[in-house]
C-alpha cells in the first residue's frame, strides 16, 4: 500500500515545495514509484516541473488540473496525472517514477465559488478518487499551502503521515502550533466521512529543518522546535515516533536555480554535482524509507 504523505506548516515560505519536489525527485532516483499531489493555489509545483509551456495550456482551459475533479467535475485523478512528468530538451524521461497530479490557479476557487454537495465535501470526492490509483504508487506526496482550506484538506484527509518543513526561527515553531491545533479541529469535523480502510486520521510524524544558512547554528531553535513536540507527543497530539529529523537542507543558490530550469535539483548534472544540499535531499528521503509508521 502507498504510503501518502503531507507536507505542511502554517507558516508560508519555509520551503515545503521545495523540500517536496526535490525528495519526490530523490525517492523516485531511488526506484521508488511516486505520485505528487499539488494542493497549492499558486500552482508553484506544477509550474516548476512543467515549465510554463507545458502548465500554461492547463491553466488557461482548466482541463487536466485537479479542481477539474470537482468542477465541472467530469474528469476524475486517473485522467489526469501525468505519468514520468519531467522531461528532457530531446522529450526523453530522465526521471521515470515521479508523476504529477498538477494544478492550475483556478483551485483557488475551491475555497469560496465551489459550493458542491454538502454532504460530499471535495476531500471525500478526492479520497475515493485517489484510491483507484493508489495501488501504482510506493508514495504519494501532497504539496499544501500554509492552512488547512478545502485544497490542504484533500491531502491532510487521504494522508496517513504529515511532515512539517520548518526554518530555524520563531515563526516556523508558531506554525508548528498552529498546524498541530489546527488538524485536531480539522480530524473532528471530518470523523464521520473515514472509512475503516483508510486507517486512522494523519498526525506529525516528523519535522525537516530547511535552508540552514552556513556558519548559523540551529541548535537553540531546534532545542525549542524539540521542546514543543516533546509536550505535543506527551499528550497525544502527534505521531508516538515524531522526531526531528536528524537530515536537514542547507540553504544554497542551487536550490533556486533549480526552479528556473524547471528541473529537480537532482537532474541538475555538474551544477549539482558534488553541492552539498543534492545529498541533504537524498538524506531527507533515505530517512523517510527508513521512518516506517508504527502500526
Ligand atoms: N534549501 C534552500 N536553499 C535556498 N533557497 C531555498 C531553499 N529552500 C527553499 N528555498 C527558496 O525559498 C523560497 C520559498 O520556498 P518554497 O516555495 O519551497 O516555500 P513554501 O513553503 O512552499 O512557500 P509557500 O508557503 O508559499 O507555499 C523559494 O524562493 C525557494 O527557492
Ligand atoms: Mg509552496
């Protein structure tokens, strides 16, 4: 079964598309078959790994985004993944295994013009899309933005493991707060929609330090960061195996760069080659194959 995982934090701008996108790319090197799910309105997964050529048709006409599946609502998550989605200048597949539900920014809609079936909220309508596909995949990823909306809550209600990317600072532990508050809320407004098989409702299991600048120590940060997931697992509110990740991702120009070549900094050739923050990714992932959730 694949294991699906959330990638969140209340604070924006910490690096979760970057971390997401860039482990995908190292689990997939790795033989892994990946599915990444882009939650995000401002679509910034989609357009890095399509570049704008390939994106730009999809948002303007809507077809093959996901909000498609809601509405018009005729398109259903197996029409619309992209299968081995990064391509090469030749259009040959340097990546095979890492597929692409994309989105356009029409998804913003999802949260004020789509009104739907009440008694159907769009997660439920997603959830018993994903699971037709689910039995293709090792993982599968969602990329969230920084709030549990209907878009966040797609992934947040299929997930069985939320990862929280976090800087060393004080907004990034107020996110934390805030993200682990607010999925309790979320996980009690929802109860009655889990099926039985789709197991118990996500909780942090980890916390992955990004963009660390050379010569800063994190240590006090990642002292506080360890402090609240100590009371948040003491009282239940996390995953019993939450932890800090002991990988975390430097900061480095590679990374940026990276999105404007639209490509994975894994398929970055020499200008990777031998950076430091190509093997912090290849970490990230190895530790996640490694973090198995207790059953
Ligand atoms: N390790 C890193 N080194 C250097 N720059 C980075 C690193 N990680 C992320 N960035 C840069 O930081 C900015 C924010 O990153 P990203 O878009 O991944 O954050 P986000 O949490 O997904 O943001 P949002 O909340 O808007 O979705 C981007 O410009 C990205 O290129
Ligand atoms: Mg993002």
């Amino acid at each position: 079964m694949a294991r699906k995982l959330a990638f969140i934090n209340y604070k924006g701008g910490v690096g979760k598309t970057s971390l997401i996108v860039n482990t995908a790319a190292c689990l997939a090197r790795m033989g892994q078959r990946v599915l990444l799910c882009d939650f995000d309105t401002q679509s910034n997964a989609s357009i890095w790994l399509l570049k704008l050529d390939r994106w730009n048709p999809i948002n303007t006409t809507g077809q093959g985004a996901v909000f498609s599946i809601f509405d018009p609502g005729q398109q259903r998550v197996r029409d619309i993944i992209l299968r081995d989605v990064v391509t090469d200048k030749a259009g040959g597949c340097p990546l095979p295994g890492l597929d692409l539900l994309p989105t356009s920014f029409n998804l913003v809609d999802l949260e004020s013009e789509y009104t739907g079936d009440p008694h159907r909220p769009a997660y439920v309508i997603f959830q018993e899309q994903l699971a037709e596909v689910e039995a293709n995949y090792d993982f599968i990823l969602f990329d969230c933005p920084p709030n549990i909306l209907r878009a966040s809550q797609c992934g947040i209600f299929c997930a069985n493991e939320i990862y929280v990317p976090a800087n060393p600072d004080a907004l990034s532990l107020i996110g934390f707060t805030l993200l682990v508050e607010k999925l309790s809320r979320f996980h009690q407004l929802s109860a009655s929609f889990r099926k039985a098989v789709m197991g118990p409702p996500a909780q942090v299991h980890g916390i992955i330090f990004n963009a660390i600048k050379t010569g800063v120590d994190i240590e006090v940060p990642k002292m506080r960061m360890q402090l609240r997931l100590n009371q948040f697992r003491a009282a239940k509110r996390t995953a019993k195996e939450a932890r800090i990740f002991d990988a975390f991702v430097r900061d480095a120009m590679v990374v940026r760069r990276a999105v404007a070549l639209g490509l994975p900094v894994n398929l970055l050739g020499q200008e990777a080659a031998g950076d430091n923050v190509l093997r912090d990714y290849e970490r990230v992932a190895e530790e996640l194959l490694r973090q198995v959730p207790a059953l």
